[in-house]
C-alpha cells in the first residue's frame, strides 16, 4: 500500500505529489509552481496542546471573563454563565449555537487530537480512523472561540461607557491563554497522521 503521510495534495490544482525527503526544504508543485504544503509528520507537541487546552476550559469555566459593580453589587459572568443566561431569556437557538461553537467543538476538537494520539500510540482501535478523520474536520470548522473574544471585548466597551468599573477578570487573561493553545494545538496536528497505515 501506498503511505499517505509521503503523498501531498497540492490545493491550487490538485495534483498528488510526492514528498521530498527533506521536509525543512519547501517544494514547489511540479503541475502548476504553487508551493505545496509539506508539514512535519504530526507534532507531539500537538498533544501537549491539546491537553493543555483542556486543563485551561476547566480553568476557565471557574472564574468570570468580565465583572463590574453596580449599586454595589458584584456582577460578573464565566463561560458557563453566559449560554445559561441565554437560554433562560428565551433566546434557545443563540444559546444553543454559544454552547455548541463556544464550548462543545472545541473541547471535542481537543478530545480527538488526544484519541488520536492515544490510538496511534498503543495501537488500539477504539473508533473507526475515517470517524475520526471526519469529525476532527467537522468541530474544527465550528469553534468560533475567536469570535467569543471579539464580541468580549465589544461587550466591555459598550459596558466600560456606562459602567467605568468594569474590568476583564481572571477567566478573560485564561480564555486568551486556552485560544492559543487550542490554535496551536491545531497547527501542530497533521491530519495525514490519521490516515498512516
Ligand atoms: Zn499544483
């Protein structure tokens, strides 16, 4: 059988190419001269990330993003808070959407790279590789996290005018520190590694 991990697919015109042995040198797609994406075989530290990120959500879901006081009173809001508030204004959809682009996708994009990881290294088959393949792709392509952060910070500039004590709290310098490890994580990852047989 051909190995997968040593053939590239160019994304200007889709010609399969081989890889060169030297994966530092970048390689230029014989058909069309578009340079061709030739990563490293996937990355431990991908996993590391992964886990990281993980261990960060958790974090994260403990401590508010924003908090400020009024008529002194504390108010203040984490991840968990804000779908919950959502919901319980009657806004289903929108919450539904926050949970599920917030929250489930990416935790289940790191939860894949780390079954990944675990099948390839002890050789186990715990789920079908096309599964995994299929649904890495398809949570990938539904975390929003960074427009969670946008619409943080647009949320403390509308507030910061009426209230001036607002303050991002804890959970925001956490969320920064769980989206980069959840992007890099990504980065790292190689989906050609799922398909090595
Ligand atoms: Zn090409």
């Amino acid at each position: 059988m051909i190995d997968l991990t040593k053939i590239v697919e160019c994304y200007s015109c889709g010609l399969f190419v081989k890889k060169g042995d030297n994966l530092n040198v970048s390689q230029i797609c014989p058909r069309c001269g578009n340079k061709l994406e030739t990563k490293q075989n996937f990355s431990i530290d991908s996993l590391f990330y992964a886990i990281s990120s993980l261990m960060l959500f958790f974090v994260l879901s403990l401590y508010p993003l924003i908090s400020l006081t009024l008529n002194e009173q504390q108010l203040d809001a984490n991840i968990l808070k804000t779908v919950y508030i959502l919901f319980e204004q009657d806004f289903y959809v929108v919450s539904f959407l926050v949970l599920f682009t917030i929250i489930l996708a990416p935790l289940f994009n790191s939860i894949i790279i780390i079954l990944i990881f675990v099948q390839l290294k002890f050789k186990v088959k715990i789920f079908k590789k096309s599964l995994l393949y299929d649904s890495y792709h398809f949570f990938k392509e539904w975390g929003f996290m960074e427009v969670f952060i946008i619409s943080l910070i647009v949320t403390y500039i509308k507030l910061v005018g009426m209230v001036s004590n607002t303050k991002f709290d804890f959970g925001f310098f956490v969320i920064l520190a769980y989206v980069f490890c959840f992007i890099m994580s990504n980065i790292k990852f190689d989906t050609s590694a799922i398909l090595d047989d």
